[in-house]
C-alpha cells in the first residue's frame, strides 16, 4: 500500500546563487518492498496481474511457448519486433560466435572449489568475464549490446565447464552448429539432447526471458543507472536472482517434494497420502515465516500464465518419460493450496512448475536457478539497455524512524 508522507519539514523553493528558483522535489511516498510502484518504463514485458496475462512486445507468453525459439524470443525482446528469417538468422549466428570462452578461462572455472554452489560460481565467473574485456566500461548502446551478446552466449559455457569440473569429467568444447538450447545440454551431458528434450528445455529458456520489474531485473536497473557497466549490471542481478523468494524458490519446490518423499518413507507412508498434512502443516506456520515454495506473487493474484502452461508441459513430459510421481504430487500441493488459499490471490508461480520439469529433463537440483539465470540474462540485458537510453540515476529515500538530537555520550559514561 503506498502511502504520501509528509516531509520533515516542508521546503519552501530555494533560491540559487544566481537567483533561480528551484523546483520543490516530489513529495515522497513510502511502500514497503516498493510494492505498486512504478519505477521504470519497458517496451520488452507486459503483465496484468489480476487477469494472468504475460506478452513480451504485445505478443502473448503462450504463444511464444509454442510457436516460438529462445533465440527469436531474445531478437523480439532487444529489438520491439520479430526478426525477418534473415535477421534470425544473422542474430543466431551473432549469438552463436559467443558461445566459446576467452582464452584461459575455462582453467579459471577449474580452479573453483567442487563443493561451491552453482549460483556463486555463476556469478564470481560472469564477473571475471569483465577482466577479460578490453573495453568492460563502454556504455554506448551498440558496444553494450554486444557485451550483452558476448555474457548471454558464454554462460552455457560457464555452467557446463563448472558441473563438469565438479563431476571430474572433462570441458566439453561449444558447437556452433547447435542451438543455444541443446549447446547448452550438449556441453553439460557431452552427446547431443534428443528433439523432444531441446524443445522442452528451450520453451523453459522463452518463458524465464523476461519479467516486468522483478527484483534481480530493478537490481540491474539500478547498477547500470549509476552507468557502471553490463558485468556489474548482471553479476549483481545473478546475485539478487538466487534468493529463494525470487529465482531461488524453483530448487526449494524439488526440495519441497524431497522432504515429502523422505517423511513418507520414514512413516511408511506413500507420498500421496502426506502431502495434506505437511501443507496443513507448514499454512499453520505461516506466521513465523513458513511458506509453500512455488506459490504466491508480488503481482499475479491468478494463476501466473507461465506455471499454467509448464503444467502441462511437464505432464507431458513425465507421461513420455513414464514417471508422473512428481508430477501427480505437485497437482495434488496445488489443489490444496487452491481450497485452502487461493482465495488470498495465492497460486502457483514460475518456479512450481518448471521444478518438475527441470527434474523431468535430467537436470540436478542446484543447476535450476542458474537456468533460470541463463535464460533470464537476456531480460536483464534487454532492461540495462533501455536504462542506458534515457538514464536517470536511481536513488530513492529512506523514512527515517530513529531518534533525533540524540547526545553523544562519551566512552566512559555509556
Ligand atoms: N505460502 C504460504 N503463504 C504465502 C505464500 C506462500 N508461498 N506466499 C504468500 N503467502 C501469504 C503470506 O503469508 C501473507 O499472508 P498474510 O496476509 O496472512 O500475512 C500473504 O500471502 C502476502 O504475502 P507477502 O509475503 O506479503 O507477499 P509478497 O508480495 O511480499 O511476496 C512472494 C511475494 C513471492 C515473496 C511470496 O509469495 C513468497 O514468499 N512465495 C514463496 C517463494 C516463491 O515461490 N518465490 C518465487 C516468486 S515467482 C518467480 C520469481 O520471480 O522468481
């Protein structure tokens, strides 16, 4: 709820040397987390989310789930416009050049220790790539839009060389004739993904890209409002993306549905028939913090467009694979939720439902947010360059509540 307040003490214009009046700043208003306010312009993501609707360029998610590539869904986002088949073409084979690493850089990856998590390497490493940039400062619009090309190309890499260090198995060296989708699958796994799985793992690439002012995207935002530069902008939004209220909450989903399948099996239960008392369970809990992963959104008060279509996606994809017990687990958690709090504007969200699918398609558990990552670095590209086009520095305030006119009291007397 957003709130005016009034200022201390209210400034009456101010009178500079030469004589000119300021213009008094706008009264602040305080939300807390910023909800309902509006802090930036975008032509890349509309959401509406009472209704459940998510377009990227006026174009709805679903359709671009089910017609589209991750590669048109990236020109469309950075460009306001679907490519021509030239144009795709040109900007496939632009994505493509970036898939190898700088030099010495994959022995960089190797020296990171086996146990770190995925996030932090992700994130120490795209910050590294700056160091190997001549030029990481350069702000102008088609330099910064090449720096954005260069990190959405090299991160496969970078995820891959660093779960294969970990694995003790060998780097295995991008393929330019192969779609950043099952590039990426193919330097994980090291033999090419089938059909059915680069198109499931691509449609997850097109449904993370972009997100209206999210909390990792307005972090980048306000990195490169300082014109700092693209490295900084994406590290530190990686960084706000591993949080599990944010990007963070798809790997608590899959280890939501662990706990459930190891109490089971504690009780000799089947999972099935303790999914209602441990969401019970946790809703009662809900007052000293305890939450259902997956589920509730700052903006949608409706089921968010992109769980509605990952449901069936990652029902087809468990019938194919012959294993629909997670599947059936998270429908039986939504049903629940759906009696119990759906009421409250509380429903599944991204991360729900992409869980299952990440785990239906072979991926482990702690490599979910960096796909999520990797998909999401060209939004949070997309973003810094329309910051760039216009910036204005961000720098809200603070509602002060401490006390005033306090004394200073010296050391021995406090
Ligand atoms: N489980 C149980 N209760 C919930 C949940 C949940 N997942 N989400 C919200 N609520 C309740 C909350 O307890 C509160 O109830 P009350 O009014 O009785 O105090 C009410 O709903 C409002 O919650 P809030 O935390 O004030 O809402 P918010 O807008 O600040 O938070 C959220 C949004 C996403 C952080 C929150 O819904 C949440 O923690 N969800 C679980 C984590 C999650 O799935 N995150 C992924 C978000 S979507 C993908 C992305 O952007 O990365």
């Amino acid at each position: 709820m957003s709130t005016t307040m009034t200022p201390p003490s209210s400034p009456s214009p101010t009178s500079s040397p030469a004589g000119a009046v300021a213009a008094n700043p706008p009264a602040p208003t305080w939300s807390k987390g910023l909800e309902g306010i509006i802090a930036a312009e975008t032509k890349m993501s509309f959401i509406d989310g009472a209704k459940g609707i998510l377009e990227y360029v006026g174009i709805p998610i679903d359709d671009l789930a089910r017609n589209s590539s991750f590669e048109e869904t990236v020109y469309l986002l950075w460009n306001g416009r679907l490519p021509k088949r030239a144009e795709l073409e040109a900007f496939t084979q632009e994505l493509r050049g970036n898939y190898e690493l700088p030099a010495g850089f994959v022995d960089r990856i190797q020296t990171c220790p086996k146990a770190a998590a995925p996030m932090h390497m992700l994130r120490t490493m795209v910050s590294s790539l700056s160091m190997y940039d001549a030029n990481p400062d350069a702000n102008d619009i088609p330099t910064a839009r090449k720096k954005a090309l260069a990190i959405l190309g090299q991160t496969p890499a970078i995820i891959a060389a660093f779960d294969r260090h970990r694995r003790g198995l060998p780097f295995v060296a991008p393929r330019k004739d192969l779609s950043f989708a099952a590039n990426f699958l193919y330097m994980l796994n090291g033999k090419e993904p089938t059909e059915a799985v680069t198109r499931a793992f691509d449609v997850c690439m097109i449904l993370h890209a972009d997100h209206g002012l999210n909390n990792s995207t307005f972090t980048a935002r306000v990195i490169i409002s300082t014109l700092s530069d693209m490295y900084s902008a994406i590290t530190g939004a990686i960084g706000s993306l591993r949080g599990p209220l944010h990007g963070g909450a798809n790997e608590e989903v899959m280890e939501m549905l662990n706990e459930i399948e190891q109490l089971a099996k504690s009780q000799n239960k089947a999972p099935m028939d303790i999914i209602e008392p441990f969401i019970m369970d946790r809703l009662a809990r809900r007052n000293e913090g305890a939450r259902i992963m997956g589920f509730g959104h700052r903006v949608y008060k409706t089921i968010d467009p992109r769980a509605t279509f990952l449901k069936t996606f990652s029902k087809q994809i468990a019938t194919d694979t012959g294993n629909l017990k997670l599947y059936e687990m998270s429908s039986r958690i939504e049903d629940i939720m759906k009696r119990e709090v759906g009421a409250k504007g509380i429903y599944p969200n991204v991360d729900f439902y992409s869980a299952t699918t990440y785990h239906s398609i072979g991926l482990k558990l702690d490599l979910f947010t960096p796909m999520f990552a990797m998909s999401r670095i060209s939004g949070w590209a997309g973003h810094v360059l329309e910051q760039l086009d216009g910036n204005r520095l961000f720098r809200p305030t603070t509602k002060y509540v401490g006390p005033h006119d306090a004394p200073y009291v010296p050391m021995d007397k406090r």
